[in-house]
C-alpha cells in the first residue's frame, strides 16, 4: 500500500502539463506571482502586512531558488552545477528585480537585496537536503536520472 502511494506520487511529479513538468510549470507560476508582488506600489499593501520585510524576500527568494533548482533537469554526477546555476539565475534576478521596482515607485535596496541572496540560499540548502533525503530512500521526485 505504501509503496502503491509513493508510485503514485512519484508519477505526479514526474507527470507533465501540456508537455512540461510540474517543476517548471510550479516556477512559472510563482516566479510570475513573486514579480508581480514585489512590483505593486507598496503604500497601501506593507501597511496591511504585518511582517519584517527582509523575512518576505527571504521566504520568497527561497521558494523562488528551490523551484528554480527543482526546474533544472539533473542527475547526481550535475548536481553541483545546477546549483550553481540556479544561485546565479537567482542573484541576476534578485538585481534586477530591485532595479525594475524603481519604476512603480518602489526603491532599490542593498539590503533587500541581501535577503534575497541570503534566501537563495536558504532556498538551495534546502532543495539539496530534501533531494539528498529522497535519494537515500529511493524516493525519485526531485531529479530525473
């Protein structure tokens, strides 16, 4: 029976939408979420959320480099470098992102920018422990080798 669940849920994240995987359309989605988020006029949005704004650019920019790292086709021997690249993707993202908020009257920040290296990578620690995990137990979900 539980073997019958893990098959299954393997098959969900192997599957694909309209022929792309869930791991692209999943980034997709969120990275167009997070781009529209941080280019909303902040006035009327940050004074009904009552978080520390670096924590929001750490958990977002965490999800986005998860996701990003997850979208990557990899196998164990290219892991290393997918990382790196998902790191790289992350930070020319975090950049340009803080430039393309000066427009709507948003400002660019060193220190926004900082959390959201620092959440790229919380993003990727995470990505590699939960995929070195699910290795360990044989269970394919976040690679495709």
């Amino acid at each position: 029976m539980v073997v019958g669940l893990v098959s299954r849920q393997i098959e969900f994240m192997r599957s694909t939408i309209h022929g792309l995987r869930i791991a692209v359309v999943a980034l997709a989605g969120y990275w167009t979420l997070l781009f529209i988020s941080t280019h909303i006029p902040v006035q009327g949005i940050m004074q009904r959320v009552r978080a520390n704004d670096k924590v929001l650019h750490i958990l977002a920019f965490s999800g986005l480099a998860f996701l990003i790292a997850w979208a990557i086709p990899t196998n164990k021997s290219r892991l290393s470098q997918n990382v790196v690249i998902a790191a790289a993707v992350g930070v020319i993202y975090g950049g340009i992102d803080e430039l393309l908020q000066i427009p709507v009257g948003r400002t660019a920040d060193w220190y926004d920018f900082a959390a959201d290296c620092f959440g790229i990578l919380v993003g990727l620690i995470a990505y590699t422990s939960l995929r070195a995990y699910l290795m360990r137990s044989k269970i394919q979900l976040l690679h495709d080798a």
